[in-house]
C-alpha cells in the first residue's frame, strides 16, 4: 500500500480566493467610472468657465467702442438707449439679441432639441444659432419691421458670424440667463453696464430653472456626469 502527499486547494480556498479577486475587479471597474465621470464634468465645466470668459472678454471690448446712446438693448425698438435687458430661459422668451454699434449679439435658449423649436433665431442659411456675435455696423439686427413689433426684417448672415458657443444640441452649451443693466445714470457718451451670464449644458431637465443649478443627483444620476452651469459677471464701460 502506497501513500501519496496530496497537494492543492480546496473548494473553500478556491471559492474565497475567486470572491476576493471579483471584489477587487469591482472596485477597479468603479474607480475608473467614477473617474470617468469626474473627468466629463471637469471638461465640461472648463469648457463652460472658457466660454464665460471669452463672451466677457469680447463684450468688454465690443462696449468700449460703443457710444452709450447708440446702444440698442432690445428693450424697445424706439429706444435705442434702453437701459435695461433681462432674459432668462425660464421666463418662456426665445432668446434675445442686443447692438453695440459696431457688433451685435444674438442668441437662443438652451434647448433640448432644436428640431422641435421652430421659432429659433437662424442664419439665413436655416442653421439654427446658439450664440453669435455679428459684425452689424449701425445696430441692424435689432431694428423691428414698423408693421410688426415683433419682427426683425434683417437676416444673421453666418459669413459675418462668430458662433461663441457650440452648435445647439444635446451635449452643448447654451445660455440660461444674461442680463444687462445700467449702472450709471445720464445719457453720457461714457457709461458703465453690468453684465450677468449664466451659461450651462443643453439639458433643461437636469437643470433647476428657478435658482439656475443642476437638479440633485437622486433626481438624475446622470446630472453629477453631464449637467453644469455658471454664472459670470463682468463690468463694461463706453467710450463714447
């Protein structure tokens, strides 16, 4: 009769070494996701903090080449000094546009879906905007049709357009808010404006409207993912 050493593992070694390395490959796979994640909303709030600074940037510089009383707010179309603009998504308008004289800004909600909104402003090629800054000598693109109050006869020539934002879509930027006033009293050539831009995702479901912030994550779990949105406020000053 012959004796054998037996070698090896047995079942319970084998089923507790095989928990072990699928809890570790677990915690891996949730790692790199929430990694992952981390660094989506990191790109998109880098994106929407160099969007902030760029339109604030170039409308700081559009300003102090404008004259105060030449300045066409969108406010009215017989006053072309108007001293105030307030826009929000929230509030059920379409968008808003404003003439510094030399440039203009026009621009839309963000939207979900731009195919299902047919009275977005577009280019005279039927592209929808998102926001754009138009090279518009003498403020055009602000003045109404005097049979309509609510029409503007002159198209947004995409030649003469710098889309400041991304195309509208899912994903994209876009503006939530954007409010101009007057600081300064007078009509002076040299006047100070304050500027307020909220700009975030595209998404209006993940986004609360009524404080302008992104719904919690038990709302959404795909909110600590994709949504973001900032405000940015800026002083700007005419040169007359």
């Amino acid at each position: 009769m012959h004796s054998y050493d037996k070698k090896g593992f047995t079942l319970v070694e084998l089923m507790l070494a095989m928990v072990f390395v699928s809890v570790l490959l677990l915690a891996i796979a949730l790692t790199a996701i929430q990694s992952g994640r981390l660094y989506n909303r990191g790109t998109i709030l880098r994106s929407i903090n160099q969007a902030g600074r760029d339109i604030s940037d170039n409308l700081r510089r559009d300003f102090l080449q404008a004259n105060s009383q030449k300045i066409n707010l969108g406010a009215d179309p017989a006053d072309m000094s108007g001293n105030i603009i307030e826009h929000k998504s929230a509030s059920g308008k379409t968008g808003g546009r404003i003439c510094l004289g030399y440039y203009s800004y026009v621009w839309n909600d963000a939207v979900d879906d731009a195919a299902s909104r047919p009275d977005l402003v577009k280019y005279d090629s039927g592209e929808a905007i998102n926001f754009v800054r138009v090279a518009d000598s003498g403020g055009n693109l602000c003045r109404k049709t005097e049979s309509s109050a609510s029409k503007y006869p002159y198209v947004i020539k995409k030649s003469d357009s710098t889309e400041l934002l991304k195309g509208l879509g899912e994903d994209t930027l876009g503006v939530h808010s954007f409010e101009i006033n007057k600081i300064t009293s007078g009509n002076d050539a040299e006047e100070l404006y304050k500027i307020s831009l909220t700009i975030g995702t595209n998404r209006i479901g993940e986004i609360n409207t009524v404080n302008q912030q992104c719904k919690p994550p038990s709302d959404d779990e795909e909110n600590i993912q994709f949504c973001a949105i900032n405000k940015f406020e800026t002083i700007a000053r005419t040169n007359g």
